[in-house]
C-alpha cells in the first residue's frame, strides 16, 4: 500500500510567492484532511473534507489559505502570498470514513520554509 | 483554556520504568478518543484508540475518565523504542462529521 502521498517534501520559498502543497489519500478513504504543525501551536487542524466537500475549513487561517479537492484522489492546499509565520510542517491525512472511530493516516508532511 | 491539554514533558525515565500521562479535554460533548505516536521529523501514528470500559495493547493500558473529562496512557516496562511523542486526540461531532482535536503531545525520552 502506496499510503498518503504528499509533494513536495520540502518548501522553500520566498515571502510573497505562492505555495502549492498535494495531497493523494489512500485509495478508497473518504475523509480528507489538512493539518498544520508548529513548535508553538502543535498539530492544528486546517480542513476536513467529506467525500470531497469542505466540512470544516474554521482552522483555516485567513484569506491567504485555500484548499481543494477536484476529486476523491487528490488535493491541494494553496498559500497565496506566502509569508514568513507560515513555516510549518503541512500534513495530509485521511480516513476510512469521518465516523467516529475511524483512524486516520498522515502522510509524510510538507516541510515548508518561508525567507 | 485550550481544547485538549496534555503536560508536554520531556518525561524521562530508565529502561523498564513504567510511567503514565494523562490527557484534558473541554468538550464534555466529545465522542472519542485516540494515542497518537509521533516519532522525531515523521508523521503521526495511532497508537490505539480508547474505550469507555478501558482497554490494552500489550504494555500499553488506555483509560477514559468521562466525569473527570480525561484520558491516560500507561505504558509498562518502557523500552527504548518508546521514545517519542506522544499526542492526545479527541473527537466531537459537528454537522453530522467527527472533528478530531489533538493535544500538543507529551515527549517521552527512555534511557539505558
């Protein structure tokens, strides 16, 4: 099993520039997620997703942050324009189900570096 | 006051030491609830999930304390492949999907 695969690995970029981050979730699951992780503020949820519609985009931070899901096997998350407080590490997730039990399985994570 | 709090360590202890975190949460409308394992640089892992009645995997006993609004992981003749940390989650439901919260994680360090 090819698991969740997220691209790129690692970011670098400059302030103002734009960021796509991607996402394939485990062939068959449902429930789609993003999440951002900070020293400072852990893991935080950014969006979920539910047979690919938004359930839930409250984590989102602002305008800047975009996310989409054009079909069950891939999703972007999109940072437009990139600044600095938005170095973090992007992690994708996805479940089975979005029932209560259902586990959910990171990809890697994106490594993002904003100068 | 955040959603899920946990005391984020570093717990430090000998090879075969049992210890113990315990886990808060706010929303006493919470549903379930989860150990998560994050090793150093790599993504989350479930660890196990937590019943009502308690549960255990091997050296590891989960408990669920409703009234108390609290979770704990118990983790018995610890090794050293159990350095890592450990991430609390929780899940409530809104509009009809679970909305998972996790907890900033507790770091446990095992030593020779």
């Amino acid at each position: 099993d090819a698991g969740v695969i997220q691209s790129p690995r690692h970011e670098v970029t400059e302030m103002g520039q734009e960021v796509t981050l991607r996402c394939k979730p485990i062939s068959g699951h449902n429930s789609l997620f993003w999440y951002r992780q900070t020293m400072m503020r852990g893991l935080e949820l950014l969006i979920y997703f539910n047979n690919n519609v938004p359930i839930d985009d409250s984590g989102m931070p602002e305008d800047r942050f975009s996310a989409k899901m054009p079909n069950a096997s891939f999703s972007t998350l999109k940072i437009q324009p990139s600044e600095p407080r938005d170095s973090a590490v992007y992690f994708c997730a996805s479940s089975l189900r979005g029932d209560s039990y259902n586990e959910q399985f990171f990809g890697p994570g994106t490594r993002l570096t904003v100068l | 006051r955040k959603e899920v709090e946990q005391d984020p360590g570093p717990f430090n202890v000998p090879e075969g030491a049992t210890v113990a975190f315990n886990c808060t949460y706010s929303n006493s409308a919470s549903q379930s609830f989860f150990w998560y394992r994050q090793d150093c640089r790599k993504e989350p892992k479930l660890l196990m999930s937590v019943y009502s009645s308690g549960n255990e995997d091997g050296r590891f006993t989960a408990q669920l304390n409703r009234a108390s609004q609290y979770i704990s992981l118990l983790i018995r003749d610890s090794k050293l492949s159990d350095s890592a940390t450990y991430l609390c989650v929780v899940k409530h439901a809104s509009g009809g999907s679970y909305i998972p919260t996790f907890g900033r994680g507790t770091s446990l360090i095992v030593h020779p």
